[in-house]
C-alpha cells in the first residue's frame, strides 16, 4: 500500500486541530484561565501557520509553476515562511510580554504540531 504525500499532509492538519481540541478541552478542566489561554493560544499559531505552510506548498509547487518558474520557487517558498515566522514571534511575545497566558501552557500549545507530526509518522509507518 503506498501513502500520497498530499494525504498525509492532510492527514496532519486534521490531526493538529483535532489535538487543538483535545488539548483546549483538557486545559480548561484542568488548569488555571492563564494556562488554558496559552495551550489554545499556542495550538492555534502552529495549526493556523501548518494549515498556510500547506496551502503555500500546494499552491506553489504544481507542473505548470515548476517548469516556468523553476528555482525562483523555492524563495517565495521560504519568504513566506520567514514572515509567518516573524509573525508568530512577534504574537507570541505579545501574549507573554502582556501575561496574557502562561508561559508554559503556550509551550504545551506550541508543541501540539510535534504531537501530530509523531503521530502521523507513526501511522505512515505501520501501513
């Protein structure tokens, strides 16, 4: 059986809001409005920045772009990359420089991309 890349590209993004969820839910019965507001706020960076990393690859490496544009690909690749990195650092500082949420829920948030990218590793795997 062979896995498509764009599966489980999609397969990723569902796993990192589905986590966003579970996350949110477990934070908001468990922890302090601080910390809950950090996982959520965390999990929504990652999930919003993979959801336009995946949409600026699909968008930007097909047939037609690739054989007009060849390398010049790759720069407007990482060019978007490096805004929306920008862009989430300068959020988050905002959220811990304000103390809008705590810092450690918001690396909990921050590292649900890590859960769902293990877990789709995983799956890929075991097929």
């Amino acid at each position: 059986m062979t896995v498509h890349a764009a599966e489980v590209i999609d397969f990723a993004v569902k796993a990192n809001w589905l986590l966003l969820v579970i996350g949110g839910m477990a934070a908001v019965l468990t922890t302090s409005m601080p910390f809950y507001l950090g996982v959520v706020s965390g999990g929504l960076i990652v999930a919003v920045n993979f959801h336009l990393l995946k949409r600026t690859v699909t968008k930007t490496i097909c047939a037609a772009a690739v054989s007009g544009q060849g390398r010049y690909l790759t720069g407007r690749i990482l060019v978007k990359y490096f805004i929306r990195f920008a862009v989430s650092g300068m959020i988050i500082f905002w959220l811990i420089s304000q103390h809008i949420v705590h810092p450690l829920g918001l690396l909990a948030g921050l590292s649900l991309v890590v859960a769902s990218v293990f877990l789709v590793t995983m799956l890929v795997v075991t097929r």
